[in-house]
C-alpha cells in the first residue's frame, strides 16, 4: 500500500466499519513494524491488509475486502498472503482480534488455521462487544538463508545447489518452499538431494517463478524453508521397489531410488518423460552406477521405448511396493491399474502458498476428508487419498 493508495482504502474501510480507520491511522502503518498490501486488479483496489511485526510476533490490525467483491476468495488470499510474509520474515506467531458476532471473519480465520486463544472484554467502543484473541503458530525454526552454489543447465531442466546455514536430515520425497527472487510467494520443489550443508534442487522452468530461480546467480542468496512434508516410507519386510517417475516426478524419486540401493532394496525405476532431452546423462549415470535397473520412456521415441508410462507398467506386482511422482493423470491411471493388494505410495502436487499447513491452498478432498497436501503429504498411502484424484 502507498500513500496514493488511501483515497480508494479509505473508501472501503468506510463501507466496511462502524469505526472506520482514519488517514492518519493507514499512514502510521505504512512503515515498519506496520506493513500494508493492497488486493489490486487493473488498478483498482478491491481489498487490503494491514498487520505489524515486532520481533517474531505478528499482529492483523486490519482487513477489508470492498462489499461488491466479497464471497470471491480475496479475503482468504489477502490473508494467506500475510501468512507468508510472516514466514519470509521469520516470524513465530500472528495473531488478530475479531469481534465475536462476525461469524464468517472467525471462519475464514479458522479455515486459515487460527485459533481461539482468549477474549478481549467489551474491546469494541462502539457496541462494547468482546473481542477474540485468535492466534497462528508458524514454524520459524526450518527457515534458512541459503546461499547459490551453482546453476547447472541440462536440457530443459535445471539443477541448483545451495548451502545451507546448518545441516538438516531429510527423507526422499520430502520438500522445500523457496523464496522466487521477485515474486511475493514461495515455491515447492522436491528436495533432490541433501548431504552436509548442501541443498540439491531439480526444476524446469514452467512459470514467473522458476524461471526466476534458474537465472540466479553464484553468491546470491535466497531463504528456504525445509524439510517440509512426509516422505516416502520403506518397504516392509523383504519387498523389492518399483519407481514409476513422470516427467519432473523424477525429482522426488530420485533420491529414494538412491536411499534404497544404499539399503540393498532391489530397484526398478520406469522414467518416462516427452522426449530424450529430459534425460540428463549425468542422472542417468548415477542411478546405473548405483546398480538400478532404471527403463526410460519416451512419447515421441527418442530413447528408450515409445508411448506413455502407464501403457508398460510391468504385469508382476508380487512382493513389490510401488511409490509413483508424476501428473495427476498419470497417477489416477497407475492408481487404477495396480491391484489393490499392492502397497502403493504416490507423492502429489498441489499449489502452495505456505508449505506448512497454515493457509488451505492445498486442500485435497475426497471420502476420508480434507487432506492438506504440504502438511499430511505429499506422500500418501493409495487408502489415505481415496477418491481424491478422480
Ligand atoms: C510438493 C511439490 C514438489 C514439487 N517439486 C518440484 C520439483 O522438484 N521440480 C519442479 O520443477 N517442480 C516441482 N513442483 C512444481 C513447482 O512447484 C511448480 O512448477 C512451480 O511452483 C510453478 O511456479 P511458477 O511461478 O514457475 O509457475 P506459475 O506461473 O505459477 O505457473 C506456470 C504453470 O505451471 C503450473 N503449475 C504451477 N504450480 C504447479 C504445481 N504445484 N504443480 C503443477 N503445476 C503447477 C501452472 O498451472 C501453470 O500452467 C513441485 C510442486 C509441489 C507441490
Ligand atoms: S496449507 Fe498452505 S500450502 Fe498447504
């Protein structure tokens, strides 16, 4: 929010409030420990936030979406957008106060994650109502500033490696919410590989943000919030693995096809991917040297053999465990052809907006109820997600 902002700000605040917020009160907040942001759309404000962070503690003071606009979701975006600038600057707790007869704020609220911690009495000057305290917790420990080591360019994909401030122990199929340099959420990546200090992230560029990320430079710096997620179990009892990796799905299934041969877990890895050119030789490499029975796949021809991956899924399924990473299509369908018997782990990719379970944006719904995919998965058991696919 700018100072040129406040004509159309005080506007809504005024169709908003019994006590409407003055000037003066919007320019207080202008600057720290006061930040504001505006819900805009071509030049034209619909809504605003308005919060203040002192130390690790972050206060809501205000919230408005325009009446016209309202019931479209940007009172809930305003909000999640708040939530992850908290965690971007480290912050370990947010709190808001909300008058208790405003029954669809304290549901937004809680939808967000928030929950009642006490009340404020007769808080409001105008009807003498109470107020609730509501509060989130935010995981300030995983946040790290990670500083580029190298940005590796193969074909369409990218390999960046960071070092981390400290070491962290991960399991494969676990992630990270990377900051996007120039863009105001962060994004998930599946961690590629972790060793020491050393953060190893596979991406392609497909949008604004990852495009950003492959064009940062040596030295620079960018915070990441990690390990975020469930991993990928191992196999019980005497079980051989079957990786079926889609396209970027090798990201995530890389590293456990590494930790299960470190293991001595027999592994069939099934790549397929649209062409040759997905398939970097030093990966390749890495995974033959480490005696993986890897078979690629590609649409066009290129290499290896033709068509989809779920066209030459084995027949065999005895003592297998199956883990699968790749398009909703592609899972629906291996999801559909393995027989229920077989334990199959899949690993699912939602839109993020916090990575840590604070905001909603990644809810998964189906017969056994909501699912959040950054906190419950991504890696879930075939039983856990249900109908949740189709
Ligand atoms: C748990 C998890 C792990 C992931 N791991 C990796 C990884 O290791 N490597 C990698 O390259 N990508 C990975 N992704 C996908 C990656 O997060 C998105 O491609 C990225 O956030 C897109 O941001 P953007 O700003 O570049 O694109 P945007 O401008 O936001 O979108 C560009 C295009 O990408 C699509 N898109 C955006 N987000 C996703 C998403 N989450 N899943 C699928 N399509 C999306 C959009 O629909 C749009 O078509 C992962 C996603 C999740 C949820
Ligand atoms: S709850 Fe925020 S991304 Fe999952």
């Amino acid at each position: 929010m700018a100072e040129e902002d406040l004509p159309q700000v005080l506007a809504i605040e005024k169709a908003s409030f019994t006590t409407p917020w003055g000037r003066w009160a919007f320019l207080v907040e202008l600057k720290p420990p006061g930040y504001a942001f505006v819900y805009e759309e071509e030049g034209r404000i619909l809504g605003y936030a308005v919060m203040r962070i002192v130390e690790d503690e972050g206060h809501l003071m205000n919230l408005s979406v325009a009446p016209p606009w309202r019931k479209r979701g940007i009172g809930s975006d305003l909000l999640r957008f708040c939530i992850e600038f908290c965690l971007h600057k480290g912050v370990s707790s947010l709190w808001l106060e909300v008058r208790e007869s405003n029954e669809a704020a304290i549901s937004l609220y809680q939808k967000m994650g928030f929950a009642v911690k006490g009340r404020r009495k007769s808080y409001y000057q105008d009807t003498g109502e109470d107020a609730l305290l509501m509060g989130l917790s935010l995981p300030r420990k995983i946040l790290q500033e990670a500083k580029v080591k190298a940005v590796r360019t193969m074909g369409p994909l990218c390999i960046l490696e960071l070092s981390l401030q400290s070491e962290i122990p991960f399991e494969p199929g676990q992630f990270v919410m990377i900051e996007a340099p120039g863009r105001p959420l962060m994004r998930p990546l599946s961690i590629f590989g972790l060793e020491k200090k050393m953060l190893k992230l596979l991406l392609r560029p497909v949008g604004t943000g990852t495009r950003a990320l492959v064009e940062v430079h040596t030295g620079q710096t960018l915070r990441v919030l990690l390990p975020l997620g469930k991993g990928y179990p191992m196999p019980q009892g005497r079980q051989k693995a079957w990786l079926l990796a889609g396209g970027m799905g090798i990201a995530s299934l890389f590293p456990l096809a590494l930790k299960l041969s470190r293991k001595g877990i027999p592994v069939r890895l099934l790549w397929g991917a649209r062409n040759s050119s997905w398939f970097p030789a030093p990966l390749l490499w890495q995974l033959t040297e480490k005696s993986i029975s890897l078979e690629l796949i590609t649409e066009d021809g290129s290499m290896g053999r033709k068509g989809l991956i779920t066209e030459v899924l084995p027949k065999e399924w005895e003592n297998a465990t199956v883990y699968a990473c790749g398009p909703k299509e592609m899972m629906k369908r291996i999801l559909s052809i393995i027989p229920p018997h077989v334990k199959v782990y899949v690993s699912l990719e939602e839109r993020m907006a916090c990575g840590v379970g604070a905001c909603q944006a990644c809810v998964l719904s189906g017969r056994g109820g909501n699912k959040l995919v950054c906190r419950d998965g991504p890696v879930f058991e075939r039983e856990e997600i249900g109908d949740s696919l189709s």
